[in-house]
C-alpha cells in the first residue's frame, strides 16, 4: 500500500513529515514535476492538463490507496479534475484560514502565498465563510517558492528578496499588529527560520502539513504493520530528469530513493 505525494516541486516533503508520523508504515510515492517548477506562473489552461497526465501516469504505475496534491496553487485549480477523473481519495492543500482567524488576537491576518494561489475562487470563499471577524490581507509572492527552493539544496539566497517578499505582510491599523501569517504554498515552511529574522516584529507561521496528514489518516485508517523485509523503498520521482547532487542528498535526507529512470510527461492535453 502506498501513498501519493504531489507538488510542484519539493515543497511538498513538508507534508511527507507529518504523513510519516500519522500514516507509519505505508509506501510513499513522493512526485515531484519540478520541470514545470513554479506552477505560480502558469495559465489555467495550461496547467490542468498536465496535472492530469501526470496523475494518470503515476496512479497507473503505483496504484496508490491514496494522493496528496501538496500545491496550493495546483489544488485551487485541479482537484475537481481529479476527483471526476480517477477513483481513490484526493487530499488537497489550501491556505490554513480557519485556524488563522481562530488563533489571531489582534484582528489582522495575512495570507502569504502565490498570485495563483491568491487569484482563486476557493482563497475567497475560505475568507467569506470562516474570516468575517478578523480583516485579512492577501500577499502574493513572485520569488519565494523559488527561494525555498535554493535554500533546501544549500544556495545561498538573497536576504533582501526575501525581506521585501514577506514585508507586505505586515499590517499596523488602529493600534494592531498583525499577528498571524498563513503560509499558502508548501514550499514556504523551509524558510520560516530565514523569514522570521527578518521579520519587523514576531507573528505566528500557520502551514497546513498537519491537517493534511490528519485528513489522510481519517480517509483510509491506520495500516496493519508490516514485515519491514517485505516493504518498498519510498521513491521520489522527479520531472526535470536526474537530481542534481544538492537535489539528491536532500530527497535522501527526507528518506526518498531517487527513481532510477527520470518521471517524464508522455502526454498532456
């Protein structure tokens, strides 16, 4: 039995943690299409088919019990997609409003995320039916994906670029600070430690890697052990063709064997 972790990239081994914890024992099928890396700047049009193909090759290859679409941006726009198109359960990711606005003193909560994740629907609905006593703020970043994204394989990163990405963020109005910041895209959580020393006053970090793997844990239960010589490797496949070694000893931190072919896209459209 495995289960099916998607992003765009590798943001979504901040899920891949906590599925580990509430899911022990299940396979995971970690899916990576960082050639399509960042997912912020595609057109809908565009996107949705790709997603599919991918799904459709991957679900073929593994049969997982189970799939994580670990993008903001890629569950705001695909998962209906998914849900009429395949048969196993989809657990999507989107900002962590409710909880924010529960957990907020000051009235003032930002949403961190990207444009295309900002733009949709769903952001606006989560605001109007669980956000009515608090003001929230929208931010959409261009660069922060990417950022974390250098950061986790050991690059240096410009630590102007992101003190001007998160300094939207914060919000002074009628004596009040804002004092929460949802993080809206997975691969934020990486540089929580980065973003916090620049940061002009604390605040909480919200991510939703949490509920996610609780949700999964609701839908499918809790696994019968297994022979540990009878399981599988959990396996990372990545669209962009072999990791780089930076790339590689990451995935291995997160205890994912590299596939040993690349996960090409065969298809779209």
């Amino acid at each position: 039995m495995s289960i099916l972790i998607f992003d765009s990239g590798i943001g979504g081994l901040t899920i891949l943690r906590e599925v580990r914890v509430a899911l022990p024992g299940r396979r995971i099928v970690y899916l990576g299409d960082d050639a399509g890396f960042p997912y912020g700047e595609w057109q809908e049009e565009a996107l949705v088919p790709r997603i599919v193909s991918l799904f459709e090759q991957s679900l073929e290859a593994y049969t997982p019990e189970l799939a994580i679409v670990a993008c903001n941006t890629a569950s705001t726009m695909i998962l209906p997609a998914l849900r009429d198109r395949f048969d196993i359960p989809f657990v999507g990711t989107v900002p962590a409003i409710k909880p924010a606005t529960t957990y907020s003193a000051s009235g003032l909560v930002s949403v961190l995320a990207t444009p295309g994740t900002i733009q949709r629907r769903m952001v606006q609905e989560l605001i109007s039916d669980h956000a009515n006593m608090v003001k929230v703020k929208l931010v959409g970043s261009t660069g922060l994906a990417r950022l974390a994204e250098e950061h986790m394989q050991g690059l240096q990163i410009d630590q102007q670029k992101l003190a001007s990405e998160i300094a939207p963020c914060f919000v002074e109005e009628g004596g009040q600070r804002t004092d929460i910041v949802v993080l809206g895209c997975t691969h934020y959580p990486f540089l929580v430690h980065e973003m916090r020393k620049r940061a002009p006053w604390p605040v909480d970090w919200i991510e939703p890697a949490e509920a996610i793997a609780r949700r999964a844990l609701d839908l499918i239960g809790p696994k019968p052990p297994v022979d540990p010589r009878e399981a599988l490797s959990d396996i990372a496949l990545m669209t962009a063709g072999s990791p780089s070694p930076q790339l590689a000893r990451l995935l291995g931190g997160f205890g994912l064997l590299p596939a040993d072919r690349p996960f090409k896209l065969e298809k779209s459209g």
